[in-house]
C-alpha cells in the first residue's frame, strides 16, 4: 500500500521503518532534516510537505507533538487535507486532546475522507518493536480497513467507539497511570522510613490488593524491579514530561465536561513539581524523587 506519513520523530521514526519491513510503500515528511535522513535510510520516499505526503497515498498516518501540531498538519494550505485524494483513510496517532480529533475528524468527512484517532501506547521500545496497542476511535468499516495497515506497526488494535473515543482511552488510562505511580511510590517511602525491607513489601503488595502495573513491573523504588526504569537511574521507560502533557489533557477534559477528577489535578501538580525541578526527563517513576528528604536527589 502507498503510505504518507508526516512525523519522523522517536515513534514515528520506527513506526514509518516498520511500515517499510512490513513491505508498504512510505512517503515520509517531518520538518527535522535528521529525522528526514533516517527515514530515507530506511527506504522512504521524501516528501516536501504534508500536502505533498498525502498526496498520491491510499492510507495517511501522523505521528506528531500536540494538538497545535495536529491542526498545522492537517488544516493549513501546504497540509494533509489540501493534498489527499477523495476517500483515502487519514488517521492520527499522535496523543491529542479528544476535541480536537472530533475537529480534524469533521473537516476530513467534509471532503470526502474518513479519519481515525488512533493514538498508541507501548512507548519507543513498541514502537521499534512493532508492538504496539492501537486505541482506535473509527466507525467499524474505517477500522476494518486499517487493521492491516496498523498491524505492521503493532500487535493489539483496538476499537474503541466513534472518533475521539481513542484519545479518551488514551488519556483515562494514562490519568490512572500516572496517579497509580505516585500511590506506589509514597507507600514505597513510607515503608521504608518505617523500617521495612523495601523488597518485602514490594512482595507483599505484589500478592495483596495493592497490586498493579506500577507495583509490579516498573517499581519506582530502586532494586526491586531489575528491569524498571528505577533500576538504572530512571533513565529510559517514559519521561515525566510526557506524563505531564497526558494529565494536562486529561485534567483539561476534564474541565470541558464539568467532571472533577481530583486525583487527577494533584498528580499533575507533582510531575510538573519534578519537572521544575529539572527532572522531567526521567522516567515518570522518578516521581519518588519528591518523597526524598532534600527532594531531587534520593
Ligand atoms: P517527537 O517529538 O520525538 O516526534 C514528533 C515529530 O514530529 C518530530 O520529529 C517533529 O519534527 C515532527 N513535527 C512537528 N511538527 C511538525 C510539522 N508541522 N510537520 C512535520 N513534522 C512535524 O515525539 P514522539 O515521542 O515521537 O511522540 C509523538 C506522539 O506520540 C506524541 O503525541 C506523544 O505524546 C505520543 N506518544 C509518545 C510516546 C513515547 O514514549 N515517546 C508513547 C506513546 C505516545
């Protein structure tokens, strides 16, 4: 299949490679000229614009910033809508807020194009490992059409209603991340300034109702997970700043809809407090950072 995908950044780099691998034909724009080299490495036609990356296509992906990212990409004269033809798929991966997919959404039916929000999670090792879950907002033919299409770029695909309903899982599912990280790392400090062996509790919670992916798998206190992020200085796994852009969609959701999410505005607060304080490219398990005495160093 002929694909245009615009945003050759650290996911979408190895997600336009694997479209390649997966034998499909790539025509590839990002405004970095080094993201730009990798992608022609990898066997990508380059494209001069997002308009000259849709054009010809059968299916456009996007894998960009934020949602001002989004509108430019798509809306603007050079842009994925002034270059696509009649009834190609356009879908957007980036993580976006779900108002703004409903806005790209409409102005691409207005033209004829059917469009997917269809952010991801998995993080860069996904990415490059081509296993990432797609959380689809489509109708259920638009999804059908596309299956294959994402399969080269990741195991589970999952649809998730209407268009917009991607983000919304996207951004629930990563408001509870975040919140279930700060939970695990205060009883972590709290347990030890206590005087238990850090690696018992772990344990102990890990077998009772405290359990969850943050307990489990990436342990923000140090040694207990030995391939957790908190293992090696936090370095790697996915960085606070990028946690403090998903609450803030979620937290701003929230405030559209009247819906208080209480939780939710506090543990922005503590990743944007890690953030000042010059560690928001940790890994967001770096959060335990906080609960330190002299906070920022452990
Ligand atoms: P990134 O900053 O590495 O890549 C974004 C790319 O978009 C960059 O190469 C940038 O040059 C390009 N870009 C920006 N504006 C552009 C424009 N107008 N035209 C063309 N290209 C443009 O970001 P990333 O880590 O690849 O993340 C992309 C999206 O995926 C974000 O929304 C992020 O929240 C989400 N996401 C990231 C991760 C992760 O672990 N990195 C995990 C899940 C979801």
């Amino acid at each position: 299949m002929r694909i245009g995908f615009i945003g050759l950044g650290h996911m979408g780099g190895p997600m336009a490679a694997n479209l390649l691998k997966a034998g499909h034909a790539v025509t590839a724009f990002d405004l970095v000229p080094a993201a730009l080299d990798a992608a022609k490495a990898a066997g990508a036609t380059l494209a001069a614009s997002p308009r000259a990356a849709a054009e010809g296509a059968e299916v456009v992906i996007t894998m960009l910033p934020a949602a001002q990212h989004v509108k430019a990409v798509y809306l603007n004269d050079d842009g994925v809508l002034a270059g696509v033809a009649k009834g190609v798929p356009v879908v957007d991966s980036s993580t976006i807020d779900p108002a703004t997919a409903k806005l790209i959404g409409e102005a691409a039916a207005k033209q004829g194009n059917p469009f997917a929000d269809a952010p991801v999670s998995g993080g860069v090792v996904g990415a490059q490992a081509g296993t990432l879950t797609f959380m689809v907002g489509a109708d259920e033919a638009l999804f059908e059409t596309l299956r294959p299409v994402l399969s080269g770029m990741g195991k589970n695909m999952v649809r998730c209603g209407e268009t917009g309903t991607g983000q919304i899982a996207k951004i629930c599912n990563n408001l509870l991340l975040g919140i279930s990280m700060i939970g695990v790392a205060e009883a972590m400090k709290l347990g030890e300034t206590l005087g238990i062996d850090p690696a018992k509790l772990a344990s102990i919670v890990n077998t009772s109702t405290g359990r969850c992916w943050s307990s489990d798998t990436c342990n923000p206190y140090p040694g207990i997970v030995e391939t957790a992020p908190a293992s090696r200085d936090y370095a790697g796994g996915f960085g606070a700043d990028l946690m403090l852009k998903d609450l803030g969609l979620a937290v701003d959701a929230a405030r559209g809809a009247k819906q208080p999410v209480f939780m939710g505005a506090l543990a922005q607060q503590l990743y944007q407090s890690m953030s000042q304080q010059g560690l928001g490219g940790l890994d967001f398990s770096g959060i335990i950072k906080l609960y330190a005495k002299n906070s920022g160093a452990q």
